[in-house]
C-alpha cells in the first residue's frame, strides 16, 4: 500500500489483483447484481484517483470494500431514480386520449410515444439533457442548471432551442410517416 500510494503503478496492479475476487463478492453480496463488475472496476478507479491523499498504513482491502458498498449504493441509487422516471413517463400517458376499452387508440398513443423517445433520443447530448431534465424529470429552471452546471439563461435558450429542434424532427417524421401509407 505503502508503494501504491508513492506512485507505484506496479504495486497498485497488485493491489488490484489481489483483491479484485472479494471486492466482486462484495458488489455481489451487496446487491450489485450483473453489474458488480462496472461497480468493482469504477471502485478500482476511484480507489487509484484517491490514492494520492491515502495514509500509507491505511489497510487497502477495508478502504476498497469502502469504496466498491458505496458504489453499490449509487448503483441502487440511480436504479431508483431510472426506476421512478420510467414510472412517472408511464403515469403520463393520457387516459382521454387512449381508454383500456380502445386498442387502437392505445396502440396509437404507444407508437406516439416511442416516436418522441425515438426523436429525444436522436437530438444532440445537450438538447436531450436539458430537455430530459426540464420535462422528464420535472426539474425546475433553476434546478436543471444546477443540474447541468449552465447558468439558467443558457438552460431558457438552450431548451427554447432543444423543443423548436425536437418538433422539427417530430413533423419531419410524421410527413415521412405520411408518404409511407
């Protein structure tokens, strides 16, 4: 440990080889599931990142397992949050325009909705942030440019442009749809 955090790369290899099997048991145990591999590797790299600031007789596998349980817990974390989000787009969809009497209408309402996934999805990184942020998440201005770290008039303008975008996509695909049929 002691080689490690002087900037010994060698040693730090070692380090990871040898505790690599119980921190995946860890992960495991701790409810990573399939991804306990992501966790341990992202444990790995924060683990180096900080090794510039560890004690040299600090033990590593008790700081590791440290590292990997709080992983796990924002792996849990962000499992809710996508969880919560999925459900609240769900809760969305609007019972006047499709009732569970009416197939044709929920499956139109089911294609309306993958269209404008589909159309979010193929906007630029920053288009879909904010709008993913300000409409999906239900972040307020203010909250969004915490979020993204832009100053709030950049998060006004940016989601001005990001809709104007997203409607043009959206009418350029209904008009595609148009000349299919």
């Amino acid at each position: 440990m002691a080689r490690a955090c002087a900037g010994d790369l060698d040693a730090y290899e070692d380090l990871v080889a040898r505790y690599t099997a119980a921190a995946h048991r860890a992960a495991v145990l701790l409810g990573a599931g399939d991804d306990a591999d992501d966790v341990v590797q992202e444990a790995f790299v924060k683990a180096y990142r900080k090794l510039r600031w560890c004690r040299a007789d600090t033990a590593f596998r008790p700081w590791l397992l440290a590292i990997v349980a709080n992983e796990t817990r924002n792996l849990h974390r962000s499992r809710r949050r996508r969880d919560a989000l999925v459900l609240r787009a769900a809760s969305r969809a609007d019972p006047s325009v499709s009732g569970p009497d009416d197939p044709a209408a929920a499956a139109l309402a089911a294609e309306r909705r993958a269209a404008l996934v589909a159309a979010v999805g193929a906007l630029d990184e920053r288009d879909r942030d904010v709008l993913v942020c300000r409409f999906l998440l239900d972040l307020s201005e203010a909250e969004t440019a915490v979020a993204l770290g832009w100053p709030r008039g950049t998060v006004k303008s940016r989601t001005a442009r990001a809709l104007h975008r997203l409607r043009a996509r959206l009418d350029a695909d209904l008009t595609k749809g148009v000349g299919r049929a």
